[in-house]
C-alpha cells in the first residue's frame, strides 16, 4: 500500500529526473571548425576576432539573431541550426538587438 508521503517523493525524484535528462539533451556547442562558422567567421571569444567587420562590444548575447536567455553562457542561433553559440562569441552576421 503505497502511502501520500511514498507517493509525494516518488514524484518529486521521478520530476527531477526527468529534468536532469532533459538538461543533459542540449544541443551541442558550434566549433570554430565548422563549415558555417568558417563562411561566417565565427569565433567563441569576440575579443579575439580578427575580421574587418568586428567592433569591439559586439558580441552574440547582444545580437538580434541568438536566442539564448539573458545571462546564459550559451544559446542557440538559428544560423547554426541544432547547435549553441557562446554568448560571448561573435560572426559576420551579426545584427545589434534594437
């Protein structure tokens, strides 16, 4: 016979599990190597970008094409479809957020 209190930490266990397997599904990070990021000159640190384009301050996080959450590490990009982009890396196409 299975009890409200069995029933209640079943859950929450059973909850966090799925969570952290849901966590541990992100998508993979876009290498420097890539073919895409090698036609947009991607680079994960900004600061080291050697492309004409670049100005210092640019950076994904404050592009209107990355997706990821304020103050993540890391998000997606719809330029690198199924991969993340550092927030502080930087590409040709960049577009400044309005």
């Amino acid at each position: 016979m299975t009890t409200r209190r069995v029933f209640m930490m079943q859950s929450v266990l059973g909850a966090s599990a799925l969570a952290s397997g849901v966590a541990m599904a992100a998508a993979p990070m876009v290498a420097e190597t890539d073919a895409n990021a090698k036609a947009l000159a991607y680079v994960a640190d900004a600061t080291k970008s050697k492309n004409a384009k670049f100005k210092a301050g640019m950076a994904c996080a404050n592009c209107a094409l990355y997706q990821g959450k304020a103050g993540a590490a890391s998000g997606p990009c719809p330029l690198f479809a199924g991969k993340e982009v550092t927030a502080k890396g930087w590409c040709s196409a960049y577009a400044k957020k309005p």
